[in-house]
C-alpha cells in the first residue's frame, strides 16, 4: 500500500460509543484507547528479509517434492517393465 499511496496514506479508525450509564466504563475504555491509537506514528514499511528468504524456501522444497514424485513414478514404471 505504500508503493500505491507513495508514502501518503492515512488510516482512519471507527470508534462505537453508547451514550447509556451502563455502558460508561466500555465508552471510557474505547476513548482512552482511541487517544493512545492516535498518538501512534508509522514509519515505512522496511523489506522482510527472512520473509523473502522463507518463500525462496518453500519454493524448492515444493520443487524438490515434484522431482522425487517424478523419480518415484519413473521407478514404479521401471519395477512393472521388469515384472
């Protein structure tokens, strides 16, 4: 999202508030937790190495998992030619 917005984007949040006595102490905690929300500043996003590094690996075990099925196939032909 921030390739798209270019570093601009703005997040807006929705707070629920009952106006009933019962409620007061979840209408309070809501608010305090809105202000503490409002107060906190994102920076850029930064690149996930170890991310990147865990796709790449998951990438060749699924490779490698197709070669062996392959391999496994070619000696199950193989066992049924010589039988």
């Amino acid at each position: 999202m921030y390739t798209l917005s270019g570093g601009h984007a703005k997040t807006l949040m929705f707070v629920q508030l009952n106006p009933d006595i019962k409620s007061y102490s979840e209408t309070f905690s809501t608010l305090k937790f809105a202000e503490r929300v409002s107060g906190v500043e994102l920076g850029a996003a930064k690149s996930s190495k170890e991310g990147r590094d865990f796709r790449e690996l998951v990438e060749q075990v699924t490779s490698l998992k197709d070669t062996i099925a392959k391999k496994d196939d070619a000696i199950d032909k193989l066992q049924l030619h010589r039988a």
